[in-house]
C-alpha cells in the first residue's frame, strides 16, 4: 500500500488551493486544468518495481510506430482516489505520522537492523 498525498499538511483539507494538480497531455504539456477534488491517491498492489512486474517499454530504432509494451507477469494494481486527508487516515493501515526508526524510539541517527534490534 502506497499513500500519495499532494500536500502533507494534516491539517489542511481537499478544497485548499495548494492540494490542486494539473493534468498532463502526452506531450508532457499541462493544460491549466486544476482538479481540486483530490488530496492524493491511494495505491495497492505490487510493490516490486521491476520490469517483471511493471512491463518494459521497447521502442525500436527510435520510431514511435515500432513501441510495444513487454509484459511478462500479470499482476492488479488498483489506485483510490483520496479525497481528504480525514479519507487518507481512514484508508492506511499504519498510524500517521509514524514513529522515527531507531532503537526502541531513543536513537534516531541508529537506523534499525534486524540482527541488532529484532531479537
């Protein structure tokens, strides 16, 4: 589970004018569309980001009528919109804000290791 939020203030709310996105064109253009509904995007599914599980894009020789996606696992990913950071806090399923990592809380500058700190 990946929580994508578009403004990390908890405490502002969807209809803020900085939770505003634009969309984008295949030209890597923006229209000047700004969609205030969302406050960021939830995603579940692979977490593996590698070609196996996400597909290689193939372009040969440089042409755009030659490009196929090379798929090779089939896996579902499906992404929420999240509409409100209350939504976000209802939708994961850690508590937010997390704990700094570090031996037991106390050291922060210690990052945790399994072998040192699990046992």
């Amino acid at each position: 589970m990946i929580l994508g939020l578009f403004n990390s203030d908890s405490s502002a709310e969807s209809t803020s004018s900085t939770l505003a996105t634009a969309s984008v064109d295949k030209s890597g253009a923006r229209d000047g569309r700004i969609n205030k509904d969302h406050a960021g995007f939830l995603y579940i599914g692979s977490h593996n980001f590698t070609p196996a599980a996400w597909g290689k894009f193939n372009s040969k020789s440089g042409s755009d009528d030659s490009t196929s996606l090379e798929i090779s696992n089939w896996e579902l990913g499906v992404v929420l919109p999240v509409k409100s950071h209350a939504q976000a806090e209802e939708y994961v399923t850690w508590q937010r804000p997390t704990k700094p990592y570090g031996h037991r809380g106390k050291d922060t500058s210690i990052p945790w290791m399994q072998f040192s700190h699990g046992r």
